[in-house]
C-alpha cells in the first residue's frame, strides 16, 4: 500500500494523532485483516460509504474497503537538515513515503512545552519546511557535482544539468520543488532523488476543542499560506480523535461524537484526503459473496485495473463489463442497469474512472 507520512515539530499533536490511526487500525483488524505492521506504521481503511450503498444493494456477506498506510515520522527538529536530533535519520524516513501530512499546532495549553515562544502555525510551517528545503538543495547539489562533468560530453546530462541548475535556483530562494513548474521530462531528470518538498502535503491544523468545528486565528492564518500553495488543511482536534479511536462500544463512540456534534471522526476525513492526496481513485467488485473497493491510479487501463484483483486477471483480459457507479445506485442491481443500457462493455484502452463498477472477463 501507498504510504502517508505524519511529520511537524515536537509537541504539535503527532503521536496524539499516530495513536488515533493505530488504534483504529487494530479495531478494523478485529474484522477481517492483519494490520499494524512495525510501531511506527498502521494500515488504516479508507472509509467510503460508497461501499454501504452498493452493499445495501448487493447484500454480500462481507464488505472489504480500500487501505492506506501511514507512517509516523517523530522527531523533526530545527538543524535536522544539519544533523540536529538525528535529523538525518528522520528525513531519510520522509524519503521513503509517497505522501507528507504535516501537523501543526493551533492550540494553545501552557502545560504543553513549546520551544519556538508563542503559538505561530504560520512559522512552524516555514521551520519544517526549510529543514525540507536545505535537505534537497544538498541532494540537488550533489547531483550538480556529479552531472557537471558528463554534460561536456552527453546531451542528455546537459539537460538534466539545467533542471537541476532549475532546482537549486529555487529551494534557495526557500521555495518548495512541488510549487516549482517542470514538464514530466524535467521531473524525471530528477526522480531518482526522491526529493522531500516534491512530495504532494496536506496540512492538519490541531485546534482546540472549541475551535473544531469552526477553525481559530491560527488555523486561519494556515489556510491563507497552504491555499498559496493549492494545498489543502484539514482542522481536527487530535485529542478528540485519539479518545474516539479509543472507544471499543459504538454506542459510547455515537454518544460521545453525539455530544461534540461530529457525524463522522475527522480521522476519516483526514483519511480520505490523504487518499485522494496520494493520487488514488477506487473501483468497486460487488457480488454476492462481497462488495469489495480496489485501488487504482490515475489513468489506468481496465487491463491494469484488473491486475490489482490478480496478476491473471491483467496477463487474461479480454474485457470489462462497466457501470458507474451512479447509474448502480440508480437501477439498483446489474441486471437492472443492464436492461436500462447501462451496462458497458469496454476494452483494453479503456480509462477505469473512480465509482466504476467493474466485472472482468479474462482467459485462464
Ligand atoms: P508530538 O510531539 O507532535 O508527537 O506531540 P504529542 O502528540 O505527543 O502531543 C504533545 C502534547 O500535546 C501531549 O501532552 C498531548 O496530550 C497534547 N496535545 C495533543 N493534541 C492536543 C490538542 O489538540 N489540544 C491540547 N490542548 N493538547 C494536545
């Protein structure tokens, strides 16, 4: 599975929010999968009611969600680019996910150390991200060095030479490489360094409990800078969450998101955000035996779609069978659809769209 990595500076709500995953990780486990897979890695459902609907429909005897996995990366500190806090080490960890959640503190509570003097989101935001920035100009840098030589003589180094040069020229001007604009030729002469500030963010604002519903100045101040960037800022309590995920009785769980007037937890936003962030779309089997949701990427094919069921399945393709998803809810059952011309039949060129409602045909 895809990974989300939760990062910020000390004390903003990490591990308050690391623990609200893992604990729902482990109750989901209860239902049907393994989960948690190291201390610092939790596999959560991607929750999507879309799933409930076809299930009323279908009556299967079990439904089975989409996962994500998210990965806590604790100990970000100033000077971590430097070496600071085994910085070097945490970064490294950013490295390995496809997806950065950044947490930043909005809440105020004297009883909770704060180093950086008064409450600043804003700030907070730019320190992690500097530390980000500094870590990739040393990689741009480094490659500089490496790609100078062989641009005298190769082209193709030449021009990799330049979007490198691109780079550099950006993270010092203390700007990520997300908000730089580079053709996908441009993107893959830099690929291989996996930089951090590439990496797509959304940002969670901890508030406190009385701002949850309706975010704070800090939290405002947040929106203003991530909305520069196109990047969204979900506002939750991390505490709220982590005593939520801690209730085991659905009825407490009910009563208690009842009285903090929340339809859902704010996890499950963050959750289905972070989806979306990772470039993820869903398509759905629904069958008698189960209505399951299945991860795909932007712009697949149906034979590659099919692939994520089973190797055979993708190797085998002849066709899809397809209605979307809308049109299942509509007419109720396949056959339904079928009769109303709803049912497609599409081939191996096909675009599979989120909600699709898929059935393949293969060889064995
Ligand atoms: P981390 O260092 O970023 O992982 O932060 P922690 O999750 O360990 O939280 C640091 C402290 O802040 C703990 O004492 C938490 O209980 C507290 N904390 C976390 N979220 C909130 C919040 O939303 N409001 C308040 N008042 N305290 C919080």
């Amino acid at each position: 599975a895809l990974q989300a990595g939760i990062v910020g500076l000390p004390n903003v709500g990490k591990s308050t929010l690391f623990n609200a995953v893992s604990n729902s990780a482990k109750a989901q486990a209860s239902n049907y999968r393994f989960c948690t897979i190291e201390p610092n890695v939790g596999l959560v459902d991607v929750p999507d009611e879309r799933i409930a609907k076809l299930a009323e429909l279908v009556q299967p005897d079990r439904t089975v969600p989409t996962q994500i996995e998210i990965v806590d990366i604790a100990g970000l500190v100033k000077g971590a680019s430097k070496g600071e806090g085994l910085g070097n080490k945490f970064l490294a960890n950013i490295r390995e996910v496809d997806a950065v959640i950044h947490v930043i503190r909005c809440f105020e509570d004297e009883n909770v150390l704060r180093e950086e003097g008064a409450i600043n989101p804003v700030s907070d935001k730019e320190i992690i991200d500097t530390e980000l920035q500094l870590k990739d100009l040393d990689s741009v840098e480094k490659q500089i060095q490496k790609k100078e030589k062989q641009a005298k003589t190769d082209p193709k180094a030449k021009v990799e030479l330049e979007v490198l040069q691109r780079c550099q020229a950006h993270l010092e001007q203390g700007k990520s490489i997300r908000a730089l604009d580079l053709s996908k030729e441009d993107k893959s002469a830099v690929a291989d360094l996996f930089l951090l500030t590439d990496k797509p963010v959304l940002y969670v604002a901890n508030v406190d409990e009385a701002s949850m519903h309706t975010g704070n100045k800090y939290s405002e101040a947040l929106q203003k800078v991530a909305a520069e960037e196109g990047a969204e800022i979900i506002i939750m309590n991390n505490s709220i969450e982590a005593q939520i995920s801690e209730m085991d009785d659905p009825d407490d769980k009910a009563l208690f998101m009842d009285e903090y007037k929340m339809t859902e937890p704010a996890l499950s936003r963050l959750i289905r955000s972070a989806y979306k962030l990772l470039g993820l779309n869903t398509y759905f089997t629904a069958g008698v035996q189960e209505v399951r949701a299945w991860t795909f990427h932007e712009g697949w094919k149906a034979p590659q779609c099919a692939g994520v069921i089973h190797t055979d399945f993708e190797k085998g393709f002849i066709k899809a069978e397809v209605i979307g998803y809308n049109d299942y809810i509509t007419y109720k059952s396949e056959a339904a659809a079928r009769d109303a011309g709803k049912l497609r039949i599409e081939g191996k060129e096909y675009l599979v769209k989120d909600g699709d409602v898929m059935h393949f045909r293969f060889n064995v």
